[in-house]
C-alpha cells in the first residue's frame, strides 16, 4: 500500500483548474460505493477501467465507415475514440478544465456502437421494438454489460457526458440528443465532431471517392484546405469561443462555435453525406452489414437458447439479450458467424 498522499496531492492540484472546471473530489459519485483509490483521482480511475474493459479492445475490430477495408490504414472505431479523446484533451487543457474527466468521457463514448458503423446502428434501431442509439447503449455497457454483469461503476459525470455526446445530422451544436451537465462532456461531444468530419475525408480521399481539391472551396476557404489545417481551425475556434469556461470575462460558459465556422461544419457534414456516406461502394457494403444484423438478430430472437452467456452477461427479455450480444460483436465476429450460422 502507498503510504503517500497521492491522490489527495492531484486534488488539490485541481484547486488551480477553472472555477467551472469539475473537481473530482465533488464528484456526484458513482451508483455503488467505494473506497477511494490511493494514487488515482475518480476520473483517473474511471478513464483506467474504460481503458481496460473488453469493450474497448473490440472497437479495434469496429469499423467507422468503411467496412470490412483492404487497407490498414482506414480509421476504426478505436482510432477514432483515440484521435476525439487527443482533440477532447488539448482543448480542455487550453480552457483550464478537467482533462482527466474529459479523458475519461472521450474513451468511453462510443463503446456500445455496434458492428458496420452507423448502418449497424440504424438497422438494430429499426429491428428492436424500444428503438437503439450507440449513446444508451454505450451507457448501457459501462452500467451493466462489463465486468461479468456488474458494470465499470463509473462517476455520474463520465456517465452523463457518455451519454450525451451525440448530434443530429442537421446541427452540431443542437441540443436534441441533450446538454452534458459538464463542461468536459461539451467538449467531447464537439471534439467528436471535429475527429470524424475530418478523418472521413481523409478515408474517403484514401478510397478515391473525393479528392481533396473536390472538396468545395466555399468549405476549404473557411476551414482550411488540408487535414490538418482543418483540425487546427475547429480546435481553436472552438477554444475561442469557448473563452468564458476559463473564468474570464463573467460570463455563462458554454461550450461552443462560431457561427461561421458552426455553419461551415454543417454545410460540410451535408457534403460528406451526399458524397461520402450514400457513395454506391459505401452504400453496397452498409446493406451487407445491415442483412448480416438483422438475420443474426431475427436467428437469436427465435432461438434465445443459443446465445453464449459466457462471452456477454444478458440482461432482459429475449429481444434485449440478442441486441446486447449483437451490439457487441465487432465487424469480423459478425460476419464470420453469419457464416457459421446459414452456410453449408
């Protein structure tokens, strides 16, 4: 046991932070308690458990949107939550917040996204009868589905900011799928934004479905022409902004952009799913995944006997015990035991 003050001494280097910064040591707490760790903050600790978690070694296997790619060098669903938590983090840094529980929220967001990226989600949400979002559902997956059926016990604000990071199609900034009671889970939720805007251009320059000076110019005037160009205009727009979360100024912090550079982004999502998410070749595969869901969604729902408790702890009626099993497999697993399932 260490006979040091550890964490006592991190907290009260948090007394430097923002005063709108969450501290750990005020956290709301977590749904079961337990004795503090000795050397690790609440959000250190909870950033340690989604690290550690099977969930988030399967999202190596998880595509984001091309699926099942020849190349090694397109994104997955892990690269993509490590590229929101490095843009979450130098953003929260700049704005003197709580970089740990920022850390902490980025690394888990996605963890209940299902296989084939969002045609996965779409299907299964079109498939259960209560509807599904990979933001329940990932909430759903730290509360209850890790660690044998006991869930990771995570702080309510790593909680609340996993299941608030997601966004309408038509604005970033709406508040439709809800406002993080913190300032990090704000951020998460636009540094996700700018993660995946940028990195799908760069998977879909990678494919040869654009070329980056296909990109329009009124996009690349403002934004930048260039991947990292682009990442550096939104960062520090956003760190602007943002300001006030610092404590200066005196005003409501709110997490934040521009309206030029909000109305760019927007304008630009909307290009991407013209041009990029509804592409003929993204579009085939997507309607692989989807068939692929919903036959080994329909096999466990009339054969709940068959599913494999000892890989996921099921929690519900039969319908839930198959979309949590499904939901978690990772694009390979799906498709090798659709095989396994209907083939000769």
């Amino acid at each position: 046991m260490v006979r040091h003050d550890i964490r006592q001494r991190l907290e009260e280097r948090e007394e430097g932070l923002s005063p709108y910064a969450v501290r750990s040591r005020l956290s709301r707490g977590r749904e079961r308690y337990e004795e503090p760790c000795p050397v690790r903050t609440a959000f250190q600790r909870d950033r340690d458990r989604i690290i550690h978690s099977k969930a988030f070694r399967r999202l190596m296997h998880k595509t984001q949107v091309f699926i099942a790619p020849t190349s090694d060098h397109y994104r997955t669903r892990l690269t993509h939550t490590l590229e929101v938590s490095q843009i979450a983090r130098t953003i929260a840094r700049a704005l003197n917040l709580n970089e740990d529980l920022t850390e902490a929220i980025s690394l888990g967001h996605d963890l209940g996204h299902p296989p084939f990226g969002h045609a996965g989600e779409e299907i299964l949400d079109e498939l259960y009868p209560q509807g599904f979002t990979h933001a329940h559902q990932s909430l759903r997956v730290v509360r209850y589905l890790e660690n044998d059926g006991q869930g990771l016990n995570l702080t309510d604000e790593v909680r609340d900011g996993i299941l608030k990071h997601s966004k309408p199609r038509a604005d970033i900034l709406s508040e439709e799928g809800g406002i993080a009671a913190t300032l990090e889970g704000q951020i998460c939720k636009l540094a996700d934004t700018v993660a995946y805007i940028n990195h799908d251009i760069d998977d879909a320059i990678r494919a040869e479905i654009i070329a980056e000076d296909g990109i329009p110019m009124e996009f690349r005037g403002v934004l930048g022409a260039s991947h990292r160009e682009r990442i550096n205009t939104l960062v520090c727009d956003i760190i602007n902004h943002s300001w006030a979360a610092t404590g200066a100024g005196g005003e409501t912090p709110r997490i934040g952009m521009s309206p030029e550079i909000s109305e760019a982004v927007n304008s630009l999502r909307s290009f991407l799913f013209n041009t990029v998410y509804h592409a003929p070749s993204v579009t085939e595969r997507k309607e692989k995944g989807k068939r692929v869901l919903r036959m080994l969604y329909e096999y466990y729902c009339e054969n709940p006997g068959k599913l494999e408790p000892k890989y996921l702890p099921l929690i519900g009626e039969v319908e839930r015990k198959a979309l949590d099993y499904i939901a978690g497999m990772t694009d390979r697993f799906a498709l090798q035991h659709s095989e396994d399932l209907y083939l000769p």
